[in-house]
C-alpha cells in the first residue's frame, strides 16, 4: 500500500508473514508455531496412509412434539386448571367451573371434582352449598358425564389414555377422582332427592338419558360403566378410592363393575402394591357389597377372593397400620364374613383368613394393653386406641367368634377405664356389653366388674335420653345427639340377659327410654323381639310393663305378616313367661287375658307361615304355642292342624312337594330326633290332631 515501508523481503512493515505450505504456522512475532504429540501423529498416519477417520456420535433425533389442542382465545387450559386448583370454598370452584364449563376437558373435571371433594371435606365448609350451588353442581355434572361417556368406549389392549393429554376420552386415574371425589363432597344427597328406584338398579338398567335421572345419577352411572370397561387398568390408589366412592354413593348392585374391581383388588394385593389405607378403605367398601342379594355366584366368589387377598397381605405390614386403620381393617372383615352370602359361600382360602385374625388379634392386644390409660384419646388420635376403637374391636371379634382370652381380657380393662372416665356413648357401650355377653370365655372378677361398669353407664345414658327426644331408630338422629336408640337399647337388654348380670335400675332406665312417646313403634322386629326376650328371661319385674306397651305393636306387625316364624315363636315364649309360664309373681289371670288378643293374632300369623317353613321352624313353632298351653281359641286350633299336616305330608312323602327344599343341608329338610321328641310332646298336648302322633312314633320306630 501506498505510505508503507517496505522490508527486505518485500513484505509490508507490521504485516505477519504467511507459512509456506507444508510449514508451521508462522506467529505474528515471524516464528513458527510448534505441533502438538497428537497432532504430528496424525500427520504422520495420514503420511503413513494408516489414518482412520473417527466415527462421531449421532445426535438422536429430536422427539415429535404433541400438537397442542386449537387454542380459540378465552380461557387458557394451563390457566384454568390452575384456577381450579387454587379455589379457596366451594362456591368459589362451582362458580369457575359454571363460567368456563364449555372449555372444561377430562383434566379439568378430574381436578373439579378431587377440589370438590377436598373443600366439602374441610372443617369450615358450608354445609348448605349444595342448595346454594345446585345449579352450578349440575353444570359441571353435566359436563363430566358427556367426557366420562366417551371413556366408556370399548377399550384395546394397548389403549392407555391416561397419558395422553390429547385424547379426550378419561382413562383409570381419572374416573377413580370423579368418584372419590363425587363420593366425598357428599353430593349424594342430592342424588337421593330424585326417584328411589334408580338409585340401587343396575348400571344396564339406567340410561344417562332417563329424564327421571338427575345429571348426579347419571354421572354416577356413566361413571360406572366406565370403569366397568377400564377397571382392570387401576392401579392400587384407583382401586381403592373407585370401590370405595361407589359404596359411599349408594351403587351397590352392579355386580360386573365390583366384580372387575375385586379382580384389580385381588392383583394388587397379591403384588403387595396396596398400602395399609388402601387395604382399609378397599376391605371396608367390599364388606358392605359381599351380601348384596344377587345370584351370580361368580361375583360372590371374586369378592370373598379379594378379602381374603387383603387379609393376607395386612399380616405382612401389621406395624404399619395405625390404631383406626387396625380397627376398620378388623370391622371390614367381621362384615365380610358373617352375613348370609358369606356364610353359604365361605371364604376362599380360610387359612389365609385364620392366620390374618391371629396376628390381628395379638397386634390389637398389644396395642390396647399399652394405651389402655391414655384417657380420652380423641377420635383424631388415629395412633392411641379410642373409646370407638375399643368398642368397635370388641364388636368385630367377637361377630367373628375369636375367643382370644388375652385379647378380650386386654379390651375389658381398657373399657373399664374408659367407662369410669364417661369416653363411650351409648352405642359404644351396647356394642361392649354385646360382645362381652357373646363370646364365652372363663368367668372372672374383670368381667364381673365391666358389666357393673356398664350398667352405671347405660342408666347415665338412658337418663339423658328421657330428657331429650328419644328416637327409637337403628340409625342416630341429627337431632339426638346424646339420646339412645332402639338397636342401642335392644343389643344392651340382650347382652346382660345372655351374661346373666341382672341390673334392676338398668332394666327399669332401659324401660322407661322404650316405652316414652310410642318408641316401641319404631323398634324393628328383630330389635323388638330381643328386647322382649331379654326382659323375659331375667324375669325382671318391668317385663310386664313392656309387653304390655308392645301389645298394640306386636298385634298390627302379626297382622301385616312382617314377623318370621323364629319372630313369633321368641314373642309367645317372652309373653308366656310373663303372664303364666314363669313369670313369677307378675303372673295372674287378668294379665293373661290382656295378651289373648295377641297371642290369636300370632298363631293366625304362624299358620300363614307353616305352609313355606322349614322342618326344624315347624317343630319350633309347635313346641312354643304348646308350652303356652294355648288350645282353647279357633286360631290355636287350626294352627296345630295345619302343623300336623305340614309334619305329616313331609314324614311321609319327605320333603319335596310344596316345602322349599333349595337348601343342600339335610337338617333343614327333615326332622331331626330331637325335633321328632318335640313334635310328639307338643301334639299330645295339642290333642293329636290329625293323628299325626301316629306318623311320628313310626318315623321315631323307623329311626331306630
């Protein structure tokens, strides 16, 4: 360039000289730049012609991203789920989800209703926001089921739809949520508002278009089918919180959903995937489903096959359980296994159910032993035995006949001091007085002093409920709170009868609280039948005074046929031995003639049942009306010719014919010797009628 000097060389002052090739870079000093040990190497490969050329690692390809859903302005979905999440009341939720309901999709309803749950559940909550927000409550009950109905689709193998965010078709997580949640908030009572005869029928038998249906009805039925479909996708949360909201709702007769559940269930707990909540809260909802009155013997074997797979595997996380979970883990299995389906179908594996009970019952003693003096442990204290654990343990083994002494000796002393602290309410303390009298175990001073204790206890409480009004229900009333009720009264009288421990003041509190305003007509028949027997056996000098407020009751239920034939038969003996049969001084002439009239009307009663009874009923029923010596009335004595009859027919033909023989148990078919020596007693007082004692002393001969 012009102005610049020019060097000897012929290269420009200041500018760096270029390295010819094959040469070292030159610095900007004019030295040459030195290579490196790994780069002369490769020079010297590529000279050598051993260079290789290195393989570089492949990128993987970047992944398909999802297309997001069209966003048509408004309200984004990231943004709504957070408002649903973030909603302090319920009205606050229903209100957004009212608002944007058209832009709601399947997590947006899952979320709603889990919110829903989670608000209604919370101590503050209002407990009229179902009236206040009904209408919104049905908007978003509406939506859910339109997104709940297409998961009812029928599903692939390989359909997950969980994951998928796009898909609009909810998968297992899901519709578990809408259920627990739907169950939790309480909106059932709504549901119930609407026609009873929709509430329990089967999932095939609703439409979710029925215009009788409320949209809470059909969401629950929608919800049904669902997962009926995608059941055996759940996993051991979803299980346990679908089954468990199910039961909560009131749908119990859906034998292919909780027959899907119980496989689910049984899966779950074989792998040891389910927590000690879970075995809970899944053992308690297919405790209140395994006596549904169904046929399907099928469903009744998946559910008794899944209490016996969580009884199973509790015995293997024990330690885990707190105190409420132990007890409801023990009442889940006292319900499974005493009703009428369980006991004509039988666990599956009763070793596995054995062996549960045993390390139960010893966990349950240990822990009772230790918190036996921690007074009024709290019903939020799950880790400390509470008055209603005490009392509902004492319930449950002994409904399972676990005549554990160690067990019953540890429930007995915590109840004492429970009792002389005042912790039990009066169901608390009938439950403890039953199961004390049921189970058998040797006498002592313990057992002596937990029925004086809860002798004292109940005249407390029955007091407090003659100061209230006294509903004589089996359920308790809102308004009641410190009152009785009729199971509550009968289960008392019936356990200090069957323990033999006469309570004079107890038996006249447990009087005075039945017969105050009419309560002896809102007892049912099985509680008013014990009660009856109880006063009866002990002889107390109220029996009387009893029966005679119960005469009306008895008379009317005879005369509607609502009493069974074991019914009658326990109110003649209770009515003989008040009026002449043992009653002691309460018995004369004219208290047997204020029952005349009743003892007709239970006879007529009788007769009408003779004609569908079983051997072993007809044989009671002869000897009972006999022992009361009652032959003189028109009803007594076509009572005894129609027995005669009925014994007659089935000792000569046997029992076919017109006697329901579907039993496979031979004693209810035929006549044992012991009902044969009774029936030949009873019908030679009865005056042979029919000369049926002819037949018997045959059939006693043939036996021979």
């Amino acid at each position: 360039p012009r102005g610049c000097a020019m060097s000897g060389d012929g290269e420009a002052a200041g500018v760096p000289a270029v390295a010819r090739v094959g040469e070292a870079p030159l610095q900007a000093s004019g030295k040459k730049n030195k290579l490196g040990k790994k780069e002369r190497g490769r020079l010297k490969a590529i000279l050598d012609g051993s260079y290789v050329e290195p393989v570089l690692p492949v990128k993987a390809p970047a992944k398909a991203k999802q297309a997001r859903q069209p966003y048509n302005g408004g309200m984004a979905p990231s943004l709504l789920t957070k408002y649903i999440k973030e909603s302090w009341t319920t009205g606050a939720l229903l209100q957004t989800c009212e608002q944007y309901h058209e832009r709601m999709n399947k997590i947006h309803a899952s979320a709603s209703w889990n919110m829903l749950g989670r608000l209604a559940a919370s101590s503050g909550a209002d407990t009229e926001w179902f009236d206040t927000d009904r209408v919104a409550l049905e908007t978003l009950a509406r939506k859910t089921t339109e997104l709940v109905t297409l998961s009812a689709e029928d599903v692939l193998v390989d359909d997950d739809v969980s994951g998928n965010t796009n898909d609009p078709r909810m998968g297992a997580r899901e519709l578990a949520n809408v259920i627990h949640g739907l169950a939790k908030s309480g909106c059932v009572r709504v549901a119930e508002d609407s026609e009873e005869d929709l509430k329990d029928r089967k999932t095939s038998e609703i439409k979710t278009s029925d215009a009788a249906a409320t949209p809470l009805l059909s969401l629950i039925t929608a919800c049904a089918l669902a997962i009926t479909k995608r059941g055996l996708k759940c996993n051991a949360q979803e299980c346990a919180n679908a089954v468990w909201g199910f039961v909560k709702v009131g749908h119990v007769s859906d034998c292919d959903l909780f027959k899907v559940l119980a496989a689910a269930a049984t899966r779950e707990a074989n792998f040891g995937n389910m927590n000690p909540q879970e075995m809970v809260n899944t053992g308690w909802a297919f405790s209140r489903v395994c006596n549904s009155t169904t046929d399907d013997d099928s469903f009744t074997r998946s559910v008794a096959s899944c209490i016996d797979a969580i009884a199973g595997a509790s015995t293997k996380r024990l330690p885990e359980f707190d105190a409420r979970g132990l007890c409801n883990l023990t009442c889940a299995l006292a319900k499974s296994f005493t009703g009428e389906k369980s006991s004509n179908s039988g666990s599956q594996n009763s070793g596995t159910v054995t062996a549960a009970l045993t390390a139960i019952a010893t966990e349950t003693t240990q822990r009772v032993s230790a918190s036996k003096h921690d007074i009024f442990a709290t019903e939020n204290d799950v880790n400390k035995f509470s008055a209603r654990d005490v009392a509902l343990s004492s319930w449950a083994f002994a409904t399972l006949d676990v005549s554990d002494e160690p067990l019953f000796l540890a429930l007995a002393e915590s109840s004492i001091e429970k009792c002389g602290n005042g912790e039990f309410d009066a169901r608390g303390l009938a439950n403890v007085a039953w199961a004390h009298a049921k189970i058998t175990i040797n006498e002592s001073d313990t057992r002596q002093a937990l029925f004086s204790f809860l002798s004292k206890a109940l005249v407390a409480e029955c007091d407090k409920a003659s100061t209230a009004t006294f509903y004589a229900t089996t359920d308790y009333a809102s308004e009641n709170k410190a009152g009785m009720t009729s199971r509550d009264v009968a289960n008392s009288a019936w356990a200090f009868a069957k323990a033999c421990h006469p309570s004079a003041s107890l038996f006249t509190s447990l009087c005075a609280v039945s017969t105050a305003n009419d309560g002896l007509e809102r007892f049912n028949n099985q509680d008013l039948v014990n009660t009856a027997w109880a006063f009866a056996k002990l002889a107390v000098k109220e029996s009387v005074v009893l029966m005679k407020h119960a005469r009306v009751t008895i008379t009317n239920r005879a005369e509607d046929n609502t009493l069974t034939l074991p019914n009658i038969c326990t109110l003649v003996w209770a009515i003989n031995s008040c009026t002449g049969g043992g009653g002691g001084d309460s018995a004369d002439t004219s208290t047997a003639n204020d029952f005349a009239s009743v003892s007709e009307s239970l006879a007529s009663a009788a007769e009408r049942l003779a004609y569908e009874s079983s051997p072993n009923e007809l044989a009671a029923t002869a000897w009972t009306f006999a022992d009361a010596g009652e032959f003189n009335t028109e009803a007594h004595r076509s009572l005894f010719k129609t027995l005669s009859k009925r014994v007659s027919l089935i000792l000569l033909n046997g029992a076919g014919g017109d006697i329901n023989t579907s039993s496979a148990n031979s004693s209810e078919t035929s006549f044992g010797d012991e009902e044969l020596d009774n029936l030949e007693w009873a019908f030679s007082k009865a005056g042979n009628p029919g000369s049926v004692l002819r037949v018997i002393k045959q059939k006693n001969k043939d036996s021979t």
